[in-house]
C-alpha cells in the first residue's frame, strides 16, 4: 500500500474521531468519568495489591447511582480516604480544610458489579485473524528485534513493549482480532517510541499507526482505535490536529510495519 492510501486512511481515522466526539455516546463517555474519583498514588498501590486486576473502582452508592449493583458476596477493596475538618482561615486570606487522619472505605471493582451497561467508546475487537495477520506481525518484531510473547496482563492492560528487554507482551485472552490490532499497536512503539517523554503523544501515534495497519491487512479496528485515540488526544478538532501533526512518525511506523509484511511473503507469492 503506498503512501497516499495510507494518507486516506489517515483521514477516515479522523473522520471517526470527529463522528465520535460530536455524539452522545462520547457526552455520556465524559459524563461517566467525571463520576470516578481519581486515587492518589498510595490508593493506586492499595487497589493494586488487593485486586491487580481492577480497572475501574468505586463506592457502593456510586455504583447504585449508575444503575449497578455488587453481586452479593463480593470482597471489598480498602482505600484511605481523609477525614476532612472545618475550613479555617489560612496566612493568605483563604479558607483550608485541614486533615485530621484517614479512615478505611470499601470500594469495588466494576468486575464486581453487574446491571446496565456502563457508556464505552472504546472496546475490544471481537472477531478472528482468518489471515495468519498475528504470525505475520510476530514475524516482523522478531525481524526487529523483539520477542512476542502472550501473557495474561493485570488491569485490563492489552499489551505493552519495553525497549530494554525488546519484549513485546500481548494480552491472551482477547479474541485474535484485538490481538492483532494490539501486536500492530507494540510494534508502532518498538519503532518509534523508546525513551519517549510524551505518553499522549506517543499513545496517539501508536494507535494512528495501528489502524493504518490493520485497516491495510483487511481489520476494521475503528470502534476500539476511534475512541482510543480522542481519550489520549481529545475531541475531534483536537485529535485531527495531533494526527496531521505527526502524519510522517505514523506513516514511516505503518511503512516499515507494511513494507516488511509484503518483503516477506514475496518468496511465497512467487513460488
């Protein structure tokens, strides 16, 4: 596929973005998480050491709010929640709410839960590889340098690359569809991101280049990459930005990925 097919594609991924940051789904997506607390680092080690599995937590009354209930027999996680004072006046003229101590609550994960479906915008592709598109993939990392290996990954986590060991780990238990859309994820940050500062940034290109890729080896991965990438880039105008700003680092990524796929099925075509 040559670089002005990879431009178009580029441009649907954008097009999606726009259709869905400009939707309800997206409104009721920003409205859910505003519902979530965020937890401060030593609440995260907490939550991790209880439940390494847990991906998204809160009160029992949250989860009534949103229409879930904890199945009965569940075992809360512990968190350390502050026990707020009265305000008082502090040396600049402003009110504080000093600390006294902190006090144990019970929070749940939403495996824990059931009842009505929480609003995504992202979510696991749920189809096959009829293509041998994971063998393929797994074949370039390893031309790069990388080990693939499948691994069962805490917290909801796909996948993740780490330059030092040049190891790629893809979740297993997804189906291969989603597999493969994260293999082709990895292997944009294999290429393009090691000593990379900028999560977002490099979030954004590694998906931008995962769609490419797979949209090439015939995998629609729109309803999981749509939405990923205007989590980690924002809304529509912002996302189409980010992404023709950094048009050339996605394309080189999806060229190396793509070229190195057809270099090495020629043989085979050949004969």
């Amino acid at each position: 596929m040559d670089t002005t097919a990879r431009d178009r594609l580029l441009d649907t991924l954008a097009e999606g973005i726009r259709s869905l940051t400009g939707s309800d789904r997206w409104r009721s997506h920003l409205e859910l998480q505003g519902r979530f607390h965020r937890y401060s680092f030593n609440n995260v080690l907490l939550i991790g050491a209880q439940d390494p599995g847990a991906t998204r937590v809160a009160g029992f009354a949250t989860w009534k709010g949103l229409g879930r209930s904890v199945r009965k027999g569940e075992r809360a996680i512990w968190i350390l929640a502050p026990m707020v004072g009265r305000p008082v006046p502090g040396d600049d003229g402003d009110e504080r709410r000093p600390v006294h101590g902190f006090r144990p609550v019970a929070v749940f994960d939403v495996a824990q839960t059931e009842g009505e479906e929480l609003p995504e915008v992202c979510r696991n592709l749920d189809g096959d590889d009829p293509g041998a598109c994971f063998d393929a993939l797994r074949g370039r990392a390893e031309a790069l340098g990388y080990t693939v290996e499948p691994a069962e990954l805490p917290g909801g986590t796909n996948g993740d690359c780490t330059h030092g060991a040049r190891r790629i780990r893809i979740e297993s238990r997804n189906r291969p569809a989603q597999q493969v859309k994260t293999l082709a994820h990895e292997l944009a940050h294999a290429l393009l991101h090691e000593g990379a500062a900028d999560r977002a940034l490099a979030e954004l290109e590694a998906e931008s280049t995962a769609y490419v890729v797979c949209r090439s080896l015939g995998i629609d991965s729109g309803g999981y990459s749509f939405g990923y990438v205007a989590t980690w880039a924002g809304g529509g105008p912002e996302a189409t930005a980010a992404i023709s700003s950094s048009g050339a680092a996605i394309q080189r990524a999806a060229g190396v990925i793509l070229d190195g796929l057809e270099a090495a099925a020629a043989p085979s075509d050949a004969a």
